[in-house]
C-alpha cells in the first residue's frame, strides 16, 4: 500500500471565512485541532474571504464537519478521499514499472 | 539517457541527480553542474549553470525548485526548463540569444531531504529534515528561514509549525549554501525566481511589509508581461502583485531576501492549481503547467536584456 495506506480516509476540506468573526473562530479552533495546512500554511495567516484549505485526518473529519456547521461557516470538500486520490494518480507509476 | 527521460512524470530524488548527470555529459558547452553544499542529511546540493560556457557573461538569473517539499510540480517545473532551454538552443533563436548573454543557475530541488522524505514517508511534507535537539518535531520552513525579518510576523518560533522560522537566520545547511552562493554572485544577478505550488499566482517583495518596492513600475511591468505570456499557452489566468497583499504576509523569505541584496527582479511562482488537486496536481497536468510557465519565465529573462 502506499505510504502504508495512512491516509485513508482522509480529507482536503477548502473553508472560506466570511468576516472577522469566523477568522477568529477558525484560529481558535485550529489551536486545538492538528490539521495539515494546505493554504495558507498555517493558521495565524488565516484572513477574511481567503480560501483555507485543510487536510484533516480520517478521525477528525466528522468532528471538524459538525463544528464549521453549528459555526455557520461554509466548507466545500476538495478530496473526500486523499489515499484514494493517490492511488489513482500512482496507478500510471505501476504500469510505468511494466513498461 | 536524457532522450528517454520522461519530463511528464515525477520523479524520486535519485532519478533527479542521475538526470542533472545526464544533461552535464549530453552539453558540455552550455552546461556546468556542481554542488553548492550539503543538506542536514548529507546530501549534495546541486546547481545546474546553464549559458554558454566560451562566452563572457556580465548578468544571471537564479532559479530554485523544491523549497517545500510536497510541491512535486515544481521541481518538475525546473527540468521541464533546463530541457527546453538547452534542446532549443540551436534551433530557437532567443533562447540562444539568452543562453549566449545571460548565466541561468538552476537548482531542480533545493530541500532534497525533504522532498526523498514526501516520496518515501510522508507525501504531505514540507520542511526541512533538521533535528532540533529540544524538541521532538523535525523540519524548518526553508522559506522562513532566510536572514531578513527574521521570524517576525508570517512565521512560527514553534518548531512543530509548518511555518516554523528555525532556531536562528540560516540555521538550515540549504539555506546558507544558496544564501552564500548568491551573496557571492549578488553583482551579477538580475533575478532570483523561486518556484513553489499552489494558488497560480506571481509574487514580487515584499512579502513582509505592505509596502511598495523602489522599483515597482519595472517589476509590475515583467510580472504582467509574464502572466500574460502565460495566459496566451493555455489561457490560465494568475494573480500577480506583491506578496504580502497579494497572498499573505510571511517573514524571512528568499525573494525579500534576494531583493535586500541587490537582486532587482524577485519572483516567486505559485504553480496550478487552485485547490482541487493541491500538491497532488495530477501527472498529466504537468506538460500545460510547465508550457505555460515556460513562456512565463521565458518573459522574465528575456526582460533582463533590455533595460526598464
């Protein structure tokens, strides 16, 4: 499996804060939630209207999910599934290895 | 050999230093590849000089890949050029042209640690390898580590924080080889690109102030005329504009740094896409990414031969 399959379940989730409010909701609650930044890079350069992407793990998708809903914080997923979307862009590296 | 070497894969460190070989022994004349030092884990930090090598030359351009290392696209990036600039060469009249007055160093993966780290462990890094003796997490934001503004804001003093800034400016052995390198080619070189992934936007300092550079009306102008050179490949829009405004403020980067020491065109690149893909942008998107990026680039140095 592909780096040991770690990554099964998990997901890119892009939120957008509208206002200074969610900003600050977002920073407070990233201080007490490990998820890996994709943009910005980390979570004091978070600002208004500004796409955040996260990768959250598969354990903490749920939890991250229900607290951006009860905060009225709008989330779109980018990658529901971050082990499956490598393996499809690795699957052209096996037959590579045939070729 | 290079004629076989697929540009529209990513490839792991090993096939990247075997090729950088390749390409030295196919164009002894126009290339000259040696190492600026070593990384935290021991490994060569290799430059490729490209121009040609029986000619004078009084101005360079420098360009490093792979400063974060889940940024597979940039790397990727710095071999797509280094192809395109030395098979043009002897058909394509304005790469010769810039082959001929201009030194173009090239460093395909500046955080080779990291990046064999992202192929092997990790696909989601993107630091350094460094050990810090006190703390359990590894790694430095090799573009935050750089000695200008030094871990002020934009930048984390916590070293689990991907936007950690390092026990002190330069603490990084990749750092200090490219930041001793450039200091030592400051009077010759007219720009510092650093390409990094995503968000497709062109980035100029500053990144750690809002405010405007002295020569803005020069930069505005080779950033517009390079957005738009790569709009005309495949009609990808990119932003453009400085740092700080543009994307967000970060302290201790190479482009302010480059700048601070005389380097009048700093440029970072933030590759496709915009989110959907990410760090995983797919192979296939590697060819337009890298055409399209090409001609932008293209733009910048051709832009260093005549004067603003």
């Amino acid at each position: 499996q592909l780096y040991r399959n770690r990554y099964d379940g998990d997901q890119v989730l892009r939120i957008t804060p509208r206002g200074h409010g969610e900003v600050q909701f977002l920073k407070e609650l990233f201080q007490n939630m490990t998820v890996d930044f994709w943009q910005p890079s980390s979570a004091s350069l978070i600002c208004e209207d500004s796409s955040v992407d996260v990768h959250v793990g598969h354990r903490r998708t749920r939890t991250l999910k229900t607290q951006l809903q009860q905060a009225f914080i709008h989330y779109e997923v980018l990658i529901s599934n971050l082990q499956k979307e490598m393996e499809k862009q690795t699957h052209s590296w096996s037959s590579r290895k045939r070729r | 050999s290079e004629l076989q070497y697929n540009y529209e894969v990513y490839h792991p460190l090993g096939e990247i230093q075997r090729w950088m070989f390749e390409m030295n022994r196919t164009y002894p004349h126009l290339v000259d590849l040696f190492s600026i030092g070593r990384s935290y884990e021991g490994r060569p930090l290799y430059v490729l000089q490209l121009g040609n090598r029986s000619r004078h030359y009084r101005k360079a351009m420098w360009m490093d890949c792979g400063v974060h290392a889940r940024e597979w696209i940039s790397p990727a990036f710095c071999q797509w050029f280094v192809r395109e600039a030395l098979g043009s060469y002897q058909h394509d009249s304005t790469m010769r042209r810039l082959m001929n007055h201009l030194r173009i160093f090239v460093m395909p993966v500046f955080n080779v640690d990291g990046y064999h780290y992202s192929w092997k462990t990790d696909r989601f890094w993107r630091k350094t390898r460094s050990k810090n003796a006190k703390y359990h997490c590894r790694g430095v934001d090799a573009n935050r580590n750089w000695k200008v503004k030094w871990c002020d804001e934009g930048a984390s003093r916590h070293p689990c924080d991907d936007t950690y800034c390092g026990p002190f400016p330069e603490s990084e052995p990749e750092v200090r080889a490219a930041a001793r390198f450039l200091r030592k080619n400051r009077k010759r070189l007219q720009a510092y690109i650093s390409i990094h992934a995503y968000a497709q936007m062109l980035l100029y300092p500053y990144s750690y102030k809002y405010a405007t550079i002295p020569n803005f009306n020069c930069v505005e102008t080779a950033a517009q005329n390079a957005v738009t050179a790569l709009y005309s490949a495949h009609g990808v829009r990119y932003r453009y504009g400085p740092a700080s405004t543009t994307l967000y403020v970060s302290s201790g980067s190479s482009i302010d740094w480059a700048y601070r020491h005389g380097v009048p065109y700093a440029f970072a690149f933030e590759l496709r896409d915009t989110g959907h893909y990410g760090f995983l942008l797919p192979e296939a998107l590697i060819t337009p990414t890298c055409t399209e990026t090409m001609r932008a680039v293209r733009s910048i140095a051709l832009g260093l031969l005549r004067k603003c």
